[in-house]
C-alpha cells in the first residue's frame, strides 16, 4: 500500500505523459497513466512504466565516478560530487588558458531534452566560456526539418492542425511508436487512438515506408517505397498536382515566389518515372497527390528516417513545397495550432501572413574546422565532433562534457567515435548508468532522475494543439550525492567565475537559484511564467495536475496591409537540385541491401537497456528482413548472421517479417550499449553506427550521413 500517490509527467521521451506516482517513504514504487487528465485519459507507454526499476536499480550511479589517480583507463573510484566539480572546472580553466576556448565542447543528448532547465542553462555556460562547440542530439537525426526549412518562408499563422484535417501524409514516421511527428501529424498523446478517432470523423491517411509499421497498418493509401526515394513519391505528387491544377492558385500568387521554377524542375518527372524509382506504382503516385491535394486541410510530415536516408534537405524542401503549394495553413479568425504555453517564441504576433527571413546557417554563423560545415542556428553538427576531437591544430577540442546523452552509440561511425572520446584530454559524462559513452570517461557525474526533480513539459509543447501546461513536482528526494544537471552547469561556471546569461537575465552567481526561478529564467517571454503554471496547479482540485489555458489561445489576425513577405521556393537552388536527383539513377553497388532505421516499443535510442524488464520484452536489435529474401539467402528465421557495409560489419539475429519490402532490412538506431561479437549478439544487440562512414556523402548544409538506406550485404556468421 502506497503512503501517498501524487501527480506529474513521464520523462522518457518527448510525449510528457500525464502520470500517477506511488510512493512509499523515499522510494518510487510505481507509476500508471492519470485518468483525470484530459489529454491523456490514463495514457503512458511500457517504456514509461518502467520509470520505478530505472530509478531504483542497484547499479545506478549515486555518487560521482572519477579515475584513480587520474589516470586514463585506471579503475573508477568514488568521490563528492562537490570534489567532481572542482575537479572539471578546474581542466576547464587549464584547458582555456592553453589553448583557448574553442577546445571545450558540450553536447546534450536526448535525456537532457526531458530537463527542462538544461538547455537553457548549458547554451548559457558555452556562451561564457566562448566556445562555438555546442552540440546537440536535434543534429544527430533531423537537422534539415529544423534548421534549413526556414529559409524557403514561415507561416506567422502556422499550419494546420491535426484535430481539424482531412489528411495527413506520414513520411517514414511511425507516430504510434515513436511517440514524435511535427506540427499537423498525429500528437503523441495516446496516439493509436487518436488516430483511429480520426479516422472514424473521416480523416484519410497516407503512409509512405519501406516497411508497413503500426501506422502503415492504418493507412488509407500505403505506399513501400525503396529505402532513400522519398523525393521521387513526393517531386511525383508535386508533378501530379501542378499539372492537374490541384494546388491552391489564390495562396501561391499571393504569397508563393518560386512557384514557377519548381513546376519546371518536376514537369518531366511523370507518376511512370516516379513509381520506377520510388519501387511503387504510378497509379499509387497519382492517388496520393489526389487524396493529399483535394482535402481541405491536412499536413505532410517526416519522421527521422528519411532525413538519415542521405537526401535530408531535398525530402524536407519537397515536403515544405507541397504544404505550401496546397495552402496547408490556418488562416484569419483560426486558432493558433500550438499555442505553447511555456515556449518563448510562442508568444509573438500571429497574423495571416508569411514571416521575415530567418536565417539558420551559413553567411555570419560559426564554422566548424572540418569539412566547411557551420553551425545551425546555435548548435555545431554532432557529425563533425568526433574530428574536431582528432583534428590536431587550434581549436581543437580537448574536453567534453555530455549530459544526457549517449554518443558512442547515437553518433555515425561508432569506431572513431569512440577513438575520439578516449583521445580527449578530458570526457565527463553525465550518466546514472555506466553506459558505454560513460564506460569512456574520466569522470562520471551522478544526476538526479526525473521523478526526483522539478519540471515543465516545455519538451512536447509543440505537440499540443490546446494552451497545456504541466509544472511537475520532485516525488522523491534525490538519493546519495546526485544532482540536478542544472546545478552542476552552475558550480562549473561558479568555479570559472563566470556569469549565466539566460532569456530571462542574468542568474545569481551567490547561490543555487532553485529550479522554478531557473525555469522562470529560461523560460522568459512566455505565455504563462513556469511558477504561475506551479502555482496555479497545487491551487486546483488536481494539485500537480496540468493545467489548461484557454484565454492564452491566440487567434490569428488578419496580415498587415504592408506584409511583402512571400515563401521562397527557389531558395538555395532546391529545384536544381530535384532536377539533379531526378536525372541520377541508382547503380548497382555489390551491396544488394538497404539497411533502414526503425522505433521500438521497448527501447528510445539507447534507452531502456538497463530495464530488466524491457531486456526481457525485447532483449536483441533483430534485423527484420522480408520471409522471401531469407529463404533465398537460405538463413533461417532467428539465425545469427553477419552484416556488411563499405567500412564495418556487426551481428544480428535475422527476424522474418512480410511488413518489410523485399531487398530492405529493418533495424533500431543507436541501439545497445557495447560491441556485440557472434557469442553475445542474442543478448546484447549491435548498434547499426558501426556501419556508417562519416565522412561519405554528407550533406554540405547539415553534415548529415547515411544512418538509414546503408548499402549492406548479408555474409556467413
């Protein structure tokens, strides 16, 4: 019997799922979905539910880690964490005074998106140092849909919602798993049955993926297109849709420039020449530009697959073209589709017109060392990190601090990756567990986990179509000398004497802020102050509960009589470059496979290998390949086989599935935690990273590589 139960959200991945916490004395006991809130309805996924066992683990890590004696690769002792701080702040300094700021970098991986406090806070601490080395795990999967859509136009109304559509197009991105889509697609808030309620109004949907996923199971028109040929489906839809005289004439004259050179670059490009390279038929070009066109509202989105799939940025500008072309955009006297509560920029005008220039990159951002590659907007990409840690010269980085994330696992080409985090003069990784980035460190800091500490749902906000806001309390206080990351970002600045410049101002360099000041602090601008939202819930008949804010849901004004801002869709040579793609034709290579990423009910990234439980739901990373494509390789079903690319090959454990198209092979992204050897792949699972070369075919704008549609073949285990 619990002695309390109390109110908050998940923290495992982007979806914040309304949760109740029982709690014994100082111990989390367990955890089950909130009936009483109305978005969610008792909502949370498996992973979620597995919050108690991850908390309470007899391996977690409750005080810092630091090598003996300094000595790289010496065995890890004990220490305060206090003493851990001083210990990095003070190499940081060393470290600056040698060779400047440039040679300290900071990478936040997925987890340190689900504190609410840390990016702010970790961005403010490299911006007193002075370093350009920010990295986060945004670069890692889906650059292109954040940084570089933004030159083609912005709507100031934005886009069409979900709950008011009449289709929606997913593109490579299965929702019901992996809990994330962009503005229009499916919110993951109970996702299946939203969608299927959505479909029961009447909404159509499409689906275009190699493999048919749980999404696919549902679609009104799936497509299984070839792993990486997603701008051939999408330039023939465009293709279909200019020439049938589908798209919206009145919003492209009124507002659209480039209109013309886009129709060109896809006259020739048939529903006949799409289908061949997009491996589907014409008929099936032809009825999703219909179906897509001919609606009233709906939304294409991506998930990250087809951004790792080696043409990022063509696929995001074909999928910004056709909600653009198609006027795929509230509009004067609608509501605001995400009104976003505790998200700054939410709060600025919202008019029925297309935004300045914002530019994300290029022509007065920093540049990276390596391969001519600059920031975008005010992160470095992760593909260049590994190099800038081998590169020799100035600006080379000589520590690095990682919170939340996992990047021996979560970055391209695992094998230099590692190299380059034992080559650091320093690596601290934040980490509860001896993950195998934390295997590499030289010091491990022990954080506070989420059900010990305050936070805002600001993560998932640009999923909520209604002004929601969750301000969650700590359950349990924070075990042994653990920490909120927060606090140790203060003490390594505190020790530089340096000074946290936030939204909000500058924070007290005295004494801890606690974490609702620095959350106001972050969170500066926006609709409702975090410590409202705090304030506002413990004084409702939910306390800890979400709390809804009607009267901040923003209509859209009618445009300015002077607005001259109009999307760009000729923006960096985007037609050229489809033109280019559509005169290309794959060559056969010798690897007769494409090797494509997938989500995983049991695993997010490289989380959830330390669950027990989620281990014995899915203990290996299967390698799914189509029944007809075995039987020819005469490998049976659960066989331990060899997979090889140009560079690397890894085990896996074959899997039979006709969900997969034929000459694909299905796997997860950033999975597992070491190498796994023929002996031990059936209980550990290999990372796919191994097979991936960084440094081939990287996207000049991004610095993306090929994590998904690798050329592979399957050789004898």
């Amino acid at each position: 019997m619990a002695d309390k139960t109390l109110r908050t959200f998940c923290r495992f991945c982007h979806a914040s799922c309304a949760m109740l916490v029982d709690v014994e004395g100082d111990k989390v006991t367990a955890v089950r979905g909130d009936p009483d809130n109305p978005l969610f309805n008792g909502y949370t996924c498996v992973k979620g539910r597995q919050m108690p066992e991850m908390h309470n683990l007899p391996e977690r890590h409750l005080r810092p880690l630091v090598r003996k004696d300094g000595q790289r690769g010496g065995e890890f002792v004990e220490t305060s964490t206090a003493e851990a701080l001083k210990l990095v702040a003070a190499k940081i300094k060393e470290t600056i005074a040698q060779y400047g700021p440039h040679s300290v970098a900071l990478y936040c991986g997925t987890n340190a998106f689900q504190n609410s406090a840390v990016l702010g806070t970790s961005y403010a601490l490299a911006e007193a140092i002075g370093t350009r080395n920010y990295y986060t795990s945004v670069t890692v999967d889906q650059p292109a849909k954040v940084f570089t859509t933004a030159r083609y136009g912005q709507w100031m109304g934005g886009g069409n919602n979900f709950e008011e559509s009449d289709v929606v197009m997913f593109v490579g991105n299965n929702p019901l798993v992996s809990h994330y889509t962009p503005g229009g697609g499916v919110p993951p808030f109970s996702p299946s049955r939203r969608l299927r309620d959505a479909k029961a109004r009447g909404l159509k949907v499409i689906v275009a993926d190699p493999r048919q996923s749980d999404t696919g199971n549902l679609a009104d028109l799936y497509l299984q297109v070839k792993p990486g040929e997603d701008p051939a489906l999408l330039g023939g839809m465009l293709h279909v849709i200019i020439k049938e005289g589908l798209y919206d004439r009145n919003f492209v004259s009124a507002y659209v420039d480039g209109f013309d050179e886009l129709a060109e670059a896809v006259k020739d490009f048939t529903p006949e020449l799409a289908g061949e390279r997009a491996g589907i038929s014409a008929d099936d070009v032809v009825a999703a530009a219909r179906m897509f066109a001919k609606a009233a509202k709906g939304r294409v989105v991506t998930g990250t697959g087809p951004e790792m799939a080696g043409r990022g940025v063509l696929t995001e500008y074909l999928v910004t073209a056709l909600n653009i072309v198609c006027a795929r955009f509230n509009q004067a006297g609608d509501k605001v589709a995400n009104p976003m509560v505790f998200m700054p920029f939410a709060a600025g005008p919202k008019k029925a017109q297309v935004a300045p220039p914002m530019p994300m990159f290029g022509e007065g951002f920093a540049q990276s060392r390596i391969r001519g590659i600059g920031k975008l907007g005010q992160e470095m990409p992760c593909p260049v990190l590994a190099d800038e840690i081998l590169t020799p010269g100035e600006g080379q980085i000589k520590v690095l601090i990682s919170i939340g994330g996992n990047p021996e696992i979560a970055f391209p080409n695992q094998r230099k990756v590692r190299k380059a985090l034992e080559t650091l003069d320093m690596f601290v990784q934040v980490d509860p567990y001896m993950s195998a980035s934390a295997k590499r460190a030289d010091v491990i800091l022990a954080p506070s986990m989420c059900l010990e500490r305050e936070d805002i749902n600001n993560v998932s906000q640009p999923f909520c179509e209604e002004p929601y806001a969750h301000y969650a309390e700590a359950m349990v206080p924070a075990p042994g000398d653990t920490m909120d990351e927060y606090e140790m970002l203060w003490w390594i600045a505190k020790h530089l004497g340096l000074e946290l410049k936030l939204p909000g101002g500058h924070c007290s360099m005295d004494a801890v802020p606690d974490k609702m000041t620095m959350l106001d602090l972050v969170s500066h601008g926006c609709l409702v102050r975090p410590s409202e939202a705090r304030a506002a819930s413990n004084a409702s008949a939910t306390p800890g509960g979400a709390v809804y804010y009607p009267d901040k849901h923003a209509v859209i004004e009618p445009a300015d009589p002077d607005a001259a801002n109009r999307f760009q869709l000729g923006a960096g040579s985007m037609p050229a470059a489809f033109a280019g793609y559509a005169e290309a034709r794959p060559e056969a290579d010798g690897f007769d496979f494409r090797l494509i990423s997938r989500r995983s009910k049991h695993r997010y990234n490289s989380n959830g290998h330390i669950s027990e439980f989620l281990k014995k739901k899915m203990p290996t990373n299967p390698a799914y390949f189509n029944p007809e494509d075995l039987a020819e390789l005469g490998v049976e079903d659960g066989a331990v086989i060899e997979i090889a690319s140009r560079v690397a090959s890894i085990h896996a454990v074959a899997s039979a599935s006709d969900k997969v198209r034929r000459g694909v092979i299905s796997m997860s992204h950033a999975w597992g935690n070491d190498d796994a050897g023929k002996d031990d792949v059936m209980s550990v699972g290999s990372s796919t990273n191994r097979l991936i070369d960084d440094e081939d075919d990287a996207d000049p704008i991004t610095g993306m590589v090929l994590q998904s549609a690798i050329p592979v073949r399957v050789v004898a285990a």
